[in-house]
C-alpha cells in the first residue's frame, strides 16, 4: 500500500507447535514442564527470537512461564526457521479482512 498510512509495528509473532519427537523437558520452581510450542517473534530489525511453553508434566494448569530454547539442537533451529518462513508466506497472501 504505498499511499496507506505509515504503520509503525514493533513486533510480530506466530505460535508454533513442537513436534512430538522435538520436544524437551524444563525445570522451573521445582516443576518439571514439558515443552509443546514456540512462540516466535520477528523483531524490528529483522532478527527471530523465540520462547518455548508448555504444561506440567505431573498434570494440571501451571503457570504460563517461558523457557529459553536450547541453542545446541539444530533441529529446532531448523523449526524456527520453517516457521517464520511460513508465516511470511501466509501474511504475504493474505486476502484482508473476512
């Protein structure tokens, strides 16, 4: 749109499932939690940052708490990636409103 209004955005994220064989498990206030999706956030200057959640592994609702993503796995830096090249994809083909 390049006579639409200027449109300052400071981020944009997408959520994204771990694949089952992907997932791992975090310790957090003596809870163990199991790690089952991303959220994913294209800052400003372009670069990713991404936070892994998930639920307690002893059942139940635990609190909504992030865990860093393990930077020695390049499979899920690999799913990082995927996922933000498919969700530009998608906001590139968007059709408007409904």
């Amino acid at each position: 749109m390049a006579d639409g209004p200027e449109v300052e955005l400071n981020g944009v994220a997408v959520n994204v499932t771990i694949p089952e064989d992907l997932r791992w498990t975090g310790e957090r206030r003596g809870e163990a939690h199991i790690l089952t999706s991303l959220t994913v956030r294209l800052l400003p200057d372009g670069h990713l940052a991404v936070k892994a959640y998930g639920r307690p592994v002893a059942g139940g609702r635990g609190g909504y708490v992030s865990f860093p993503v393990p930077t020695d796995r390049p499979e899920l830096a690999a799913l990082v990636d995927a996922a933000a090249d498919r969700a530009a994809s998608l906001w590139a083909a968007h059709r408007g409103l409904a």
